[in-house]
C-alpha cells in the first residue's frame, strides 16, 4: 500500500497547521509530527521551515506538495484497476471536462452505466490550459472539451460531439438588450466575462478575429463564476447554445452575433492510454444525441 505519511504530508501542507491536521486526520499530533520528520528523514531533505508562528512548507515542501496528490491518485486508480481485473471490462475511467461540459457529459455516463453497470470513473472538471498539462502528464484516461484543445495537443482521437452557433447571455435586463441590432451583433461597448485569456480560450480568439475591439473582457475560470457574473448586471458572456438549459432564472441568450461563432465540442483521448475504456467512452458518445 501507499505510504500512509504521503497523504498525511498533503493535510499537513494543506492546514500547516499540526493541530487542525491531527484533528482531520484523527492522530495525535505527536503521531503527526514524528511521521513528518520521518518522511524528512527518508526524503534526505527538510521539508518544513518549523517556527513560534507554525510551520510553512520549503521549496522542496511546495514541490513534494504539488506532485504528491497525483502520485497517491495514480497509485489508487492502479490498485482499483488491479482489483477489477476479471469483474468489470476496463478499470476506473478519469473523465475530464472543461468550464462548460459538464452539461454533455451526463448522457453519455449514464450510457455507459447501463452497458457496464459496474464501471467504475472518477470526472474532474478544469479550465482548458489544465486539461491539455492533465493529458500531457496523463493524470486523465478522457476529457470533453472545445476542439482547440486537439489542435493544440497532440495525438488525441477525437470525434466532434456538438457543433452549433454560441450565443449571447446577459440579465434580461441589461441595457445591451436595448441596443440596436447592429451594436448588439458587434458587443458595442460591452463588459464579456470570459474564462482565462490562452491558447485553448475560444471567445478571446473569436472577438479579436471577428473585429469586435469595443469591448472589455472580464475572466474568471467557470461556468458558475460566469453565471454570478451575469447576476450582478454589470457583464455579458458568449456561451455554446447547450448552456441555455443551465441558465439561473433572469438569464436569458439570443442569437445576435454579427459573425456567428462556431468553436466546436469534442469528445477525446490520447490512443496509447493503458485505459481500453477510453475507445469504448468515444464510442458511446458518437452516438448520443447532444441536445440544446
């Protein structure tokens, strides 16, 4: 089994605090502080800075800290996936999705629940730069994300799963409403909340490329962010149509763009995963009927 030490090590790094991590780890804190100097002592380095004040973590503390949590998550899923040899037809699925695809990914789990009821995955929801570095360092089996994350990543299978107009929200009182439909179509003098400017984003690219200069952007990293965004009025967003269905109460999205945008969603995965569910996951979703 893991090394017990590494996951109390991450409530340790998390609280740094011995007492509130005894408490969530229900130890005694001098179990706790004896196993973190044994860890030093096995690492060959100080991993804590000890003080009056507390303890803060040191530079190989923060690196041990960061790569701590994927090696225990691999670790359980290779255990889980030893476990389920003969039982089920693959091992846990770590399925993935970007700021907004949550909303796709239902039908086809529960399609994949009712062809093998004894699956078992695991989805984890990531602004699109973290599922590109996630597929990169293969902390995940799949992920449902907009296709500018396969034309950036390389090797990924993928199968475009929806593929419509997005469309503009905004609080159905929100003075752009008001506007003429020519200023609306162009964001004329518009706040966007967006998620994070980078080379997987799809709303930067669009608006500078449909020569919608007359805006601000205003960034965040998920879709419920953007929602409380639009709640307070002071913003407007870009979403794929499927969002509508999620819209809070107030929210409303037309069709208004001048220069419609049209950034696909795709389902994908890079071949050479260990996980022979990812071909069957694609396979599935090929053939789920994504609606609106």
């Amino acid at each position: 089994m893991i090394d017990k030490k590494f996951e109390v090590f991450q409530v340790v790094a998390y609280y740094k605090n011995l007492t509130k991590a005894a408490s969530v780890c229900h130890m005694t804190q001098a179990t706790i502080s004896r196993q973190m100097q044994q860890l030093e002592e096995e690492i060959g380095v100080p991993l804590f800075t000890r003080s009056t004040k507390g303890i803060t973590l040191t530079p190989a503390g923060e690196y041990l800290h960061n790569r701590a949590s994927s090696y225990i998550e691999e670790y359980n899923d290779i255990v889980e996936g030893c476990r389920s040899v003969g039982n089920v037809p693959f091992s846990n699925l770590r399925l993935s999705g970007g700021p907004f695809e949550s909303l796709l990914i239902v039908e086809p789990i529960n399609e994949l629940k009712r062809q093998y009821k004894n699956v078992k995955f695991d989805y984890y929801s990531f602004t699109y730069r973290i599922l590109g570095s996630r597929f990169e360092n293969k902390s995940i089996d799949f992920c449902f994300s907009v296709k500018r994350l396969v034309d950036i990543v390389p090797d990924l299978e993928y199968e475009i799963i929806y593929d419509k107009p997005w469309l503009v929200a905004a609080k159905e009182d929100h003075p752009f409403w008001k506007l003429s439909p020519e200023d609306q179509g162009m964001l004329k003098g518009q706040r966007v909340i967006t998620t994070y400017n980078n080379l997987f984003e799809p709303v930067h690219a669009y608006c500078s490329s449909a020569g919608l200069n007359d805006i601000e952007f205003v960034e965040t990293n998920f879709l419920d962010c953007m929602f409380a965004g639009l709640r307070t009025n002071n913003c407007i967003s870009i979403f794929p149509a499927f969002v509508k269905k999620a819209l809070p109460e107030g929210i409303i999205m037309k069709d208004v763009l001048t220069t419609p945008m049209t950034e696909p969603f795709v389902a994908c995965y890079r071949p050479e995963t260990m996980n022979p569910g990812s071909k069957v996951f694609l396979d599935i979703c090929k053939n789920i009927k994504y609606d609106d």
